[in-house]
C-alpha cells in the first residue's frame, strides 16, 4: 500500500489533481477561522461551553458533524455547506415529483446544469434564511458587539459574508469534482469531521486516570481500551455495509444478426443494502433536535401541564429509551423513505427490456418491477437496522459510560459513515487511475481481490 502511494506522486497528471484538492482543502481551513465582524466571540465560545450537553449544543455539535460550519465560532463559513445540501436535497425530491423537473433530467447534459443552476439560486435563498434567524439568535442573546447590535448596516454585513462563505464553499467544491480529485463537497464535509479527531484524543489524554478510580468524565484504562475496541468494530462494520451488495443476476437475450448469433451474456445486476447512505442519519436527527428544544422551551415557560413538559423534555434527551427507540423508528422511516424516492424499479425493469436482458424465471416489465421492489424492501431492512445501531451507539455511550460526546461521536452516526464512505470512493478513485496506467493498486498485485461489495 505504502509503495501505491508513492506511484500516486509519480504520475504527473493524478499528482496535480491531489496537490489541488489539498490546496482547496486548506483554503478551506483557512476560511474555517476568518471571524465575521461584530461578532463577540468570546462570549459565543462561553455560551456554547455552558451550554453543557443541552438542546442547543447537541445542535451546534450535530450541526458541526455534517455541514463542515461550526457555530460555536461564528466565522464566514460558519453555514458550511448545509444550505447548498438541503437545496440539492430539495431538487432531488422534487425531480420524482414534478414532470418538468423530471423531463428536464432526462434531457441530459444540459437539463442536469439546468437544475444545477435552479440549484445554487435556492441555496442563496437559504442562506439568507438562515443567516438571519442565525444573527436574531446572536442579538437576542446578547453575543453581539454592542455598537453593532441592531444596526441595518451590520445585518446586511453579516449576512451578505454568511452567504458568501456558504457559495465560496459551493465553488471549492465544484473546483475539487473538476480538476482535483473526489467529490468535493464529501471531502469538505469529511475535514470538517477528522479535524475534529485530535481535540477528542487530547480529552482522552488530559483525562487519563488509569488508576481505576475514575468518576465522571474522566479516562479509565477500560474506557480507553473499550473505545479502541470499539471504534475499529464499527469502522470495519461501517465499510461492510457500505461495500454490501445484493447482486441480480441478469441474462441478455441472444439475438441473430446475418449469420452471427451475439448476446446471451450473463452479468450482475448490483442492489445497495445501504442505498440510503447517511441521509437518513442526517434527517432522523434533525427531527429529533426539535423535540427536545420544544419541550424544554415550554417546560421553561411552566405551561401547564408543567409535569408533562419535564417528563417529555427528559425523555426526548440524548441516550434514554425514548429517545433512542424514537431514533431508530426514525432512521427506519427516512431508510424506507429515500430508498422509495431513489430506487424506481419499474424504470430498471423497463431499461433492463430495452436493453435486450432479463431476470432468469421472470417476465419482463411489471413482473420483474415487483421483483426488483420486494428484494430492496428486505436488503433495506437490514440496512436501516445497521444505521440505526451506528446511529444510536454515540449517545448511548456517552450517557452510560460518562464519556463526553465529542469522544463517543467517532464511535458511530453521521461523521464515521461520512468518512468511511468518502475515504472509500477517494481510494477507489486513485486505485482506478493507478490501474489504468498499469500501476500496482493499492490491495495488491494483479489477481489479488480487491475492495468490493461482497454480500
């Protein structure tokens, strides 16, 4: 492997495209610290510190894990790149729903940078959106600057630099797909989690206790070996199931041309167990930030009936039963749920007809829809049921075994599977240019088996 790394420099042409997409990376992270004007960050800092492990932190952590922003620092990329992935989240819907959408996908090339541009002009639309219900929050809880609050000037300031940090992102992004290497804005979400990674090995070292009398959140030796353990179970179950595939079998008729007969050939036809990916992680738990943020507002309030609010806003906390089974009933849902708006047998089974093919022992068409429909409802189940086990693990933990939640959070949930899934392609990718120009992959020599689905 270390030899296939090296043979990565010593092509000219991928060595540029790795050199670019780190050099966008750390412009990146350079951009990640640029301060927003007005804005008293010391304040912000103290505010989410002592936030402890409440509603709004659970949010500014979720919010962190997954858009590459952080609003613990307001800074221009303080956004990241969420509103860029809710508008392509929005299109995507919105294609298998409205017909001209969908007439315009089928167009090709230029109907695809059609809805790419209806793309980027919602993204500013959410942006502003939430650029100012980000800066109320601030001025209603005293974080900004006092000669700036309130002023019409600092509000289009703030704003306008929110949006911009949020389109420079998209740009990057789109930079890194075209002349380096990787999806761009997978890459930036993933820095945004593994720079997390030294802070949470520097709390596990400043509370090293290996002396067993360990009591809140400090390190025991069990602790520390549990999470050693831990972390590389789940990786390794992480790219199981990423890599897990369901394989169809698929014949293609034989057909006479002049005095040939050519076809009859027999491939595979490949079926994701995990065809949602991390998307119902991430909608299952920005539904279930609301919740617990509402009850305990109304609980604060002491609306009647006041019992029920405390009950309901202690229940709807991070590693209760209530929580964690609402959390898997959720992943479960948004599983099925996106799987139906990605996955259209009927349109596989009718390009499987045109192309000549069939599924051994069934008609084509409906037939081989309803076929194609009922194997995804089963291989999904098991695929909802490994997320919902990634998904509830970091709360789990972090409650029962008094581990701070920035540790626990690299044991599972949307961060590991965004960093698996993305460290997977990008060696994919590299592996594909090596082998295109006869160089030695990085699992081996020629013959040796390497990273494919294999259930």
């Amino acid at each position: 492997m270390f030899r296939a790394f090296i043979n990565v420099f010593r092509i000219p042409d991928l060595r540029k495209k790795v050199l670019f997409t780190l050099l966008m990376l750390a412009v990146y992270r350079v951009g990640f610290y640029v301060p927003l004007p007005g804005i008293d960050q010391e304040r912000l800092a103290r505010y989410f510190r002592g936030a402890g492990g409440g509603a709004t932190q659970q949010a500014a952590e979720l919010f962190a894990m997954f858009t590459g922003g952080d609003l613990g620092q307001s800074t221009v990329f303080g956004l990241g790149i969420m509103p860029y992935i809710s508008a392509s989240i929005i299109f995507q819907l919105l294609v298998t729903v409205l017909p001209a959408l969908e007439k315009l996908q089928k167009e090709g090339e230029s109907g695809r940078r059609k809805i790419q541009e209806y793309t980027r002009y919602a993204t500013v639309l959410l942006c502003v959106v939430q650029a100012t219900f980000w800066l109320r929050y601030l001025t209603g809880n005293g974080m900004v600057q006092t000669d700036y609050a309130g002023t019409f000037a600092f509000g289009i300031i703030a704003i306008t630099g929110l949006t911009a940090g949020t389109m420079l992102l998209m740009w990057i992004g789109e930079q890194i797909d075209e002349y380096g290497v990787g999806n761009g804005i997978s890459l930036i979400i993933m820095a945004g989690i593994v720079v997390r990674l030294p802070s949470a090995i520097i709390r596990v070292w400043q509370g090293w206790n290996p002396s067993g009398l360990a009591t809140g959140g400090d390190m025991s030796a069990e602790k520390v070996v549990f999470l050693i353990v831990s972390f590389v179970v789940v990786v390794a179950g992480a790219i199981l199931i990423t890599q897990a595939q369901r394989r169809i079998p698929i014949q293609q008729a034989k057909q006479t041309r002049g005095r040939r007969v050519v076809g009859g050939a027999r491939h595979f036809l490949p079926l994701r167990v995990n065809h949602g990916g991390v998307m119902p992680i991430i909608f299952a738990s920005s539904f279930l930030l609301f919740p617990g943020m509402i009850f305990g507002w109304l609980n604060g309030a002491q609306l009647p009936p006041a019992g029920l609010w405390a009950f309901l806003s202690d229940a709807m906390q991070p590693g209760t039963f209530v929580y964690s089974v609402t959390y898997v009933g959720m992943v479960y849902f948004f599983a099925y749920f996106w799987t139906s708006v990605q996955f259209q047998p009927k349109e596989i089974a009718n390009n499987l007809r045109d192309m000549g093919s069939f599924i051994p022992g069934l008609r084509p068409g409906k037939r081989t829809a309803d076929y194609l429909e009922s194997v995804m409802e089963r291989i999904t189940y098991v695929g909802a049921g490994f997320l919902a086990l990634i998904a509830v693990i970091p709360s789990i933990v972090a409650v029962k075994m008094q581990i701070p939640f920035s540790i626990s959070a690299f044991l599972g949930g949307t961060g590991l599977l965004i960093v698996v899934s993305v460290a997977l392609d990008m060696i994919h990718r590299l592996e594909a240019n090596l082998i295109m120009r006869n160089y030695e992959g990085f699992l081996g020599a020629e013959g040796v088996a390497r990273v494919k689905g294999r259930m």
